[in-house]
C-alpha cells in the first residue's frame, strides 16, 4: 500500500488553481524530486502532503500510523533555546520530555543541588515508563551526525548553522516520508556534500525541491513536474525527465499552433458569414464557440525570460575598495585586518564553512556594518541590489 495518495486534487489560493484535479501516489522508500517554476505551488504542495493546509477537492488518503516531517524554505526570524531544545522539539509529546532530563543533567553536572537531583530521577524514571529513552538516543545522533554543539544557543547560530538544527528536527522523529524545500538554502559545500551522503542512505520515502541539480541527479529516482496546475510523474532520472519533457513541450507547442491555426481559419469563415441556414453551417458554428472556449481556458506556459543590458554613464572603474578592515562580535574577531578593490565588471564568490562570518563581510563591504578598523570606499553613484 501507498504511503500517501492525492486522488483528484484541486486546489486554489490567489489567482489559477495551483493543483488542478492532481493524482498520484509516493511509495514507501521513493526518492522523488518535485520541480516546476517559482509560483508553481511547489512549496504549497509539501503543505498539503504535510497536512499543514487541506485540498479544496479531491482527496488525500494517508496509510495507518502515516507521518511527514518537513524543512521549510526559509529559516524562521524567532528560533529559541539550545539546539538540543529545538531539535527535541521534533519528537512531538516526548520531546519536552527528553529537552528537560537534558538541561537537568547539564545543572547537575555544574554542581546541581538536592532538589534537581531528584527532579532528574523523576524525569528518568518518566522516560522510562513512557520508551522516551530511545527518543534521548535519537537526539544524541543526529546532533553528532550534523556536527552540532548540544548547548549553543540557536539564536546566536549562522543561518546556515540554523538549517542544520532545522533539518536535525526534522529527521528525528523518524517520518515515514521527508518533505525538504530546498535543503541546501544557506549550507556551505561541506555540508551539501554531508547532505548528499546522508540522503543517498536514507531508506525512508523523500520528497524534495531543490534548484541544486548536483543533487537531484544524484538522489532522485523520479520526477514529479508541476506546470499550470498539472503534475505529471516521470519514472525516470533527472537528466532522463529533462530529454523527455522538452519533447513533450515542443509537441505541445505545436498541437498548439495548429490549433490556433484552425481558430484563425474559422473565424475568418463566420465573418463571411453563413450563406445559407444548413445544419452543417450551425454546426460548424458551434464548434468555432466550442473552440474560443477551450482557447481562452488554456494556461499559457511563462515566457522564457529574455534580459538586455545597456551601458549606462561610466561612473569609474571601482565599485568597493577595502583598506585594513577589521570586526568582530564580542571576543570572537571574525574579519582582521581584510583589504579588496572589487572593480566594475568583476564577478566575486565568498567562500567558507557556516558561521564563518560571510554575511557579516559582506555586509561590511556594502556599509551595513562599520569596521572596528579599517575602511570601506565605494565608487561614485554605486546601487547596490540584493
């Protein structure tokens, strides 16, 4: 039996359906890539598998003892409490549990007093009673499979650090089927390639968006395609899938044009208007109203995106000269004594491991932040886009 089963599904938000009358099932141990353009309803339908929002019709049926843990897109603004706090949190019930025995047994380690010894004996004697020690193992191996300090505090933590507690939280609790929405949004290469190792193990059933095609040429054993509200399912792998749709694409562009052809043709014919009251003419006039129809009800596929530069007005070669600079936060120095000329036409890459101070660079160079010493010049009229 399937995992999950979407029979018929429509959904719509803002605008065309998003989910149009959508089938298909995910079996137990797939590794399923989901592609479509931005806007499509890639995010809104691991929503749906996840049963965070519900289908305006249709049905989604779901095996016996079915779950999902899913990583969003984005990293949320408000994470608190340690990270072992964060990813306990994936375990549901228990989860407060586990992060409680954790935060005492750190106080009685530090010299704890009488009361916290016996509220850890009462918090482990829960655990056993409840099977909660297994959760305390799960916790403990996937911090030490992604690298994590057990006790930092996740506000304090680089984005790309925050991604790996997330994804910690996810995979915790064990799903039956890992929803991921572009999981390698703010990794360094390290932990990509981490990420790819870890996925192409994972035995349990995945579902995952990603622009990085490294990956999903590596992971996905097949391809669901969501364009205009349709999801076709191709059982194949990415580069296979990519062959066969733009065959399909261009039949479709020229079923199109013919169709279009044939319109063209027909309304030019009852501007002539019909000569005689025949059933053949009527005919062929309900057809022409049969055909506007279905041309107005067809979803037009985006425009590839076509960009022209034109040169403006010279304003100098340099755009960012940096002399000497330095910053850190707290005791922590996180650039020293950094100088860099970036001049117009350049191309520049920032490479380094998460919570290496990348951002914060950057955001010196752009004069975001001021440099405890040092400085930062940047050429006349410069516009900055991010």
């Amino acid at each position: 039996m399937a995992l999950v089963t979407l029979r018929d599904v429509t959904l719509q938000l803002d605008g065309p359906p998003l989910l149009e009358g959508v089938s298909f099932s995910i079996e137990r141990g797939e590794r399923i890539g989901l592609v479509g353009r931005n806007g499509e309803g890639k995010s809104t339908l691991l929503k749906l598998l996840d049963g965070e929002i519900e289908a305006d019709r249709g049905e989604v049926v779901r095996s016996q003892g079915f779950t999902t843990a899913r990583l969003p897109q984005e990293v949320p603004r408000e994470l608190d409490g340690t990270v072992f706090d964060q990813i306990a949190g994936g375990l549901e019930d228990l989860g407060e549990l586990v992060a409680e025995y954790h935060r005492t047994a750190a106080e009685m380690a530090a010299g704890g007093t009488p009361a916290a010894g016996q509220r850890l004996d009462r918090i482990g004697h829960e655990l056993e009673v409840r099977g909660g020690w297994e959760m305390q193992r799960r916790v403990d191996v996937v911090i030490s499979q992604m690298g994590l300090d057990a006790d930092a505090r996740v506000a304090e933590l680089s984005a790309g650090w925050k991604r790996r507690v997330l994804l910690a939280r996810a995979l915790v609790c064990e799903p039956d089927l890992l929803l991921l929405d572009e999981p390698t949004n703010h990794l360094d290469l390290e932990a990509i390639l981490w990420l790819e190792e870890f996925l192409a193990r994972y035995e349990r059933a995945c579902l995952l968006i990603t622009h990085d095609r490294m990956l999903i040429r590596r992971l996905a054993g097949r391809v669901l395609d969501l364009d205009r509200g349709r999801l076709t399912s191709w059982a194949c792998d990415y580069d296979s899938y990519r062959t066969r749709r733009d065959a399909t694409l261009k039949a479709e562009a020229r079923e199109e044009a013919l169709f279009d052809k044939r319109l063209a043709e027909e309304e030019a014919w009852i501007r002539q208007g019909i000569k005689a009251r025949r059933t053949r003419n009527e005919g062929r006039a309900r057809r022409l109203v049969a055909m506007r129809q279905s041309r107005r009800e067809r979803r037009q596929r985006p425009a590839e995106a076509r960009i022209e530069i034109q040169e403006a007005e010279a304003s100098g070669r340099l755009v960012i000269k940096a002399a000497g600079v330095s910053f850190g936060y707290d005791d922590r120095k996180v650039v020293r004594d950094f100088s860099t000329a970036v001049l117009r036409g350049d191309r520049v890459g920032i490479l380094g491991p998460n919570g290496s101070g990348k951002t914060t660079l950057l955001k010196l160079l752009l004069g975001e932040l001021t440099p405890e010493a040092g400085s930062v010049r940047h050429g006349t009229r410069l516009e900055v886009a991010s």
